[in-house]
C-alpha cells in the first residue's frame, strides 16, 4: 500500500490539470450504456439519464474508466409508485475473473405503492460476497434526487446516504479479512426486473401494466484514482482541499459522522449478515467480530 501512496504522489503535480477536468465530469463523459433498451438515454446538459425497464429488457450504463479507490457520489431518484419486483442499483465492479471478483453495491429494492424500499448492500472481496445490510429510507427515495456516494480508499469503504454514513467496510486485511484493494472497478448504474427475489422476497410481482419503469440518474461525480494498468497502478488526483484524498473522511470518520452513522443503523437498519447465524451456521465472517468505522 506504501508503494500505491508514493505513486499517487509522484503524479500529483502533473495531475492539477487532470483533477479539474474529472471535477467537471458529467455522466455522458464519463460513462456509456453498456446494455437495454433505447429508451434510455442521457439528458439534458449530459450530466442527466434515465434508466428504463420494459417488457423488453432493463438497462445499464457503465464508466468508460476504471478506477482503484475515489469516492463515487450519484444522485438518484427511484422508480415512483408501484416499483414492485424492480431493482435499481449503482456500484463497483471489477473486471476480470469472477473467483476474485470485487464488487461495492447499492441496490434499490422497490415495493408496492406507499410501501417502502429497501436500500440493500453488499460487497465481494476477492469472489467472496454474501455481506447484506438492508435499510429501510427515512426519506421517500421516489419523490426527489437523494445524494448515494460510495467513498473507497485504502483503509474503508464507506456508503453514504445523503452524507450519512449507513455503513463502513474496514481494511483488516492484516487479520486475514480480504478487501478490495487489487482490482481496479467500473462504475455502474443499471435497473432490471428482479421480481423472483427482490419484493417482500419474490411474493410481489412486476406489475408490467405500470411499465416503464424510469429510475433517474443526476450529478456522477468521481474524485478517484484513474487505473492506468499494472505498470503506473494508479493516477490520482491532486491534494487540494476539494479533493477526498487528503480529506479527513479518508483516513478517518468524524464524532459527528460517527453519530449519525450509529443513528441510522439503531433506527433503519433492517438486516445485517454478522447478526444471521442461521446463514453462517454460527461461523461469522472475521469482520464480523471487528469493529466497523
Ligand atoms: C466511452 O465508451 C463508449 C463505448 O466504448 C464510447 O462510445 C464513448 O465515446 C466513450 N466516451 C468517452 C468520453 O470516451
Ligand atoms: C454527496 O455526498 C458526498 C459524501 O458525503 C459529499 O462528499 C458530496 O459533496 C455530496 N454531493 C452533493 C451534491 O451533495
Ligand atoms: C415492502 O413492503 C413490505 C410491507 O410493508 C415490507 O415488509 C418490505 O420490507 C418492503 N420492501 C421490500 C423491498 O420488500
């Protein structure tokens, strides 16, 4: 990891410019529809899209980039009304071979109307995944853009909701516990019909006589370091007060981020994979047993 920091520094000055490019990033520059239906498309200025599902396929888009640690911040405004059996997700992922597969997940678990959505989260690291945390929104996730930010350094993964942190993945890799940190990741945002599993665990159905289902996508920002393949590792951008490399939430949460984080999960937090025994059969996974912050 000492090697990874000194590259990213030895690019730093020449990457004042690179930096404020990706600041002004948008989501037609930085990713492409990788998969779907036409209907979905970007708006707008280029910084908007939709996501679409019909009867015929759902949708995707990808970034063109991939990246080894940055922080990741989408606004979505979820499919209204009767979501049923629809899932909308926004995450990392690795390219490569599946048995080392590394992946960070939002995913949007919609419901019938009035009846709330679950935010559920996963991650794999090195092929291993089966980590769920769900959480039920505070908010009406279909009446407005809400901020989701995944934040991937070296240390922790952190899921944000609106700048609360409602989870934290830490490096405990000296303990034998595999993270994230050998494959670089794609950005993804996608929308699909998972109706055998997602809604009150497949009892609700798709309802196709409300399709399309459109889920909207807002703002893609990435402050990350540009993967530039085995030889440079990484390129990362430069330490200004802007940017979540030298931040404080890289190398630690704030009292008050802390806070809110135990908030959410005392409140909202709906399942946890450390607390499902019956799954594990009493074997908790290592990070199980440390502590998450
Ligand atoms: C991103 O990739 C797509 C598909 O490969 C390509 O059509 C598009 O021009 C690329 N965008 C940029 C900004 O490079
Ligand atoms: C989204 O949340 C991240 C993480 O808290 C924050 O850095 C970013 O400024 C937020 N973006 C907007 C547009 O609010
Ligand atoms: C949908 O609503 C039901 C009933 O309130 C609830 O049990 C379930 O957790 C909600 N969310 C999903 C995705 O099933």
């Amino acid at each position: 990891m000492a090697n990874f920091d000194i590259l990213c520094l030895t690019f730093w000055i020449s990457l004042v410019v690179f930096h404020s490019r990706l600041a002004e990033g948008s989501l037609l520059k930085s990713m492409h529809f990788s998969w779907g239906t036409q209907q979905s498309r970007f708006l707008g200025n280029g910084d908007e899209a939709t996501l679409i599902l019909d009867e015929v396929s759902g949708s995707g888009i990808q970034s063109n980039e991939s990246f080894l640690y940055g922080s990741f911040e989408m606004l979505i405004k979820l499919v209204p009304e009767n979501s049923a059996g629809t899932v909308t997700a926004y995450y990392l992922s690795s390219t490569g071979a599946w048995d080392k597969h590394d992946e960070i997940d939002f995913e949007f678990l919609g419901n019938v109307s009035g009846q709330p959505y679950i935010i559920h989260t996963n991650i794999y690291t090195q092929g291993g995944g089966g980590r769920e945390q769900q959480f039920y929104p505070w908010f009406d996730p279909t009446a407005d853009y809400h901020n989701y930010t995944i934040h991937w350094t070296p240390s922790r993964v952190v899921w944000y909701v609106d700048s609360i942190p409602i989870r934290v993945f830490k490096n405990y890799q000296s303990e034998g516990i595999p993270y994230p940190n050998k494959r670089a990741m794609r950005v993804h945002a996608s929308i699909w019909n998972a109706d055998s599993w997602a809604t009150r665990g497949g009892l609700d159905k798709i309802d196709w006589s409300n399709a399309p289902f459109v889920a909207r996508l807002r703002h893609f920002r990435e402050r990350a370091c540009k993967y530039m393949g085995p030889q440079s590792i990484r390129q990362c951008g430069a330490p200004t007060p802007a940017n979540w490399w030298s931040s404080v939430a890289y190398t630690q949460l704030s009292d008050d981020k802390l806070t809110k984080l135990n908030w959410v999960r005392n409140n909202h937090m709906i399942y946890d994979y450390c607390k499902d025994l019956r799954k594990y059969k009493g074997l908790m996974p290592g990070e199980c047993f440390m502590p998450q912050r």
